[in-house]
C-alpha cells in the first residue's frame, strides 16, 4: 500500500543545520526529535508545529538524544551557562591583556551562540584555527578570528590538554610582548552535568 507522508523539517536548536522531523500521514502524525535543544517556549513559537491555536495531535514522539537519561536530571538553561561563562571571562581577561581564556571545544560546530555572545559582550573576537568551516554561516564571521593575540581562544589541536599543561594554547602561543600568558580553560560541555548529579 502505498500512503502520502507529508514531512516537515523544524530547527532542533542543537548545531547549525540541525533538524526534528515531523511526519504527517493517515495513521497520524510522528515527531523524531534527534539531539535538541530548545529554550521554554520555542516550540511554542513553532507554526508549523500547530494547526490554528493548537499543537498537532503528535501520536509518538521518538527521543533519539545523549541527554534522555535520569543521570541528567538538571540541565541549566543555555542563557544561564552563558551568563556564568561571561562573568568568568569578563573577569579573568579584565586583569591584564595577557590572561587569556581557552575554550576547549571537542566538537567542530555546536559553540556558535557561545563564540557570538562572548564576542557581542566584551568586544573580544574569539580565535579559531581557520575561517573556512563559518564560510556558509555569515552571522559568525564578524566574531571569530584568525588573529592569535586574541584573549579568548577556540584554537583546536590533536593533543590540546597537553599543550594546556605546557602553559600555551592550542595554536601555539605561550607569550605575549615578552610577557608570559595566564590562562584557565573552559570546557563547555553538557556531560558534566550527568556527572555532577549535586
């Protein structure tokens, strides 16, 4: 038999690009999130979510996501890590110009709104090794960088911790004018949350 499924992509908020599919057909209506991260209230603002004034009648929804598990029973809001980042970074990288912040970032993408609100906050650039990888992401281009003397670094590196422990970053640096680098790490990372569970 065959039946007319009407598929329709709605932004998962987890990576640029990243997707939930909603199926619709006779036999109702699926939602198969994959990895997500929405804010309160996004879904709300999700047309296509609903019909007229109210959600769709969803009949299953498949989680498909790391996070689904009772080990992760707190998950802070992003705007809540952002804030607590942001205070961190304000006050370290306002000592002096050589104290710098490293963002040990393990995955490629993911960090956009990090990078953007870190830039947009304190007038900082954040490093990277390359531009190429935001080439079809327009938005990020103005707050990442190339320049090394940066405060905030994204660099990436086979063996990163142990250049951290070296007391240089990533991309090499170790001084700046002479002058030694002070620097702390950031690892913006979700796991730590299930290992946390206090």
């Amino acid at each position: 038999q065959k039946e007319d499924i009407e598929v329709t992509l709605l932004p998962a908020g987890h990576c640029p690009g990243s997707v939930m599919f909603l199926f619709e057909g006779e036999n109702g209506i699926v939602l198969y999130t994959g990895d997500f991260r929405l804010a309160k209230g996004e879904a709300a603002r999700m047309e296509l979510l609903h019909s007229g004034t109210r959600v769709k009648d969803i009949q299953s929804v498949y989680l498909d996501t790391t996070f689904c598990d009772p080990k992760f029973y707190h998950i802070p809001s992003r705007e809540e890590c952002l804030n607590g980042i942001l205070e961190l970074v304000r006050s370290w990288t306002s000592l002096t110009r050589y104290h710098v912040v490293w963002l040990n970032c393990k995955a490629a993408y993911g960090y956009e709104y990090l990078f953007i609100n870190l830039s947009e906050q304190l007038g900082i650039k954040v490093h990277v090794n390359k531009l190429d990888m935001f080439r079809n992401m327009p938005e990020i281009l103005y707050h990442v960088t190339t320049d090394r003397h940066s405060q905030i670094h994204a660099c990436r590196h086979p063996r990163d911790d142990d250049c951290f422990q070296r007391n240089r970053l990533p991309c090499g640096m170790t001084r700046q004018n002479g002058s030694p680098l002070h620097i702390i790490s950031i690892k913006p990372s979700t796991m730590w949350f299930g290992e946390r569970i206090k």
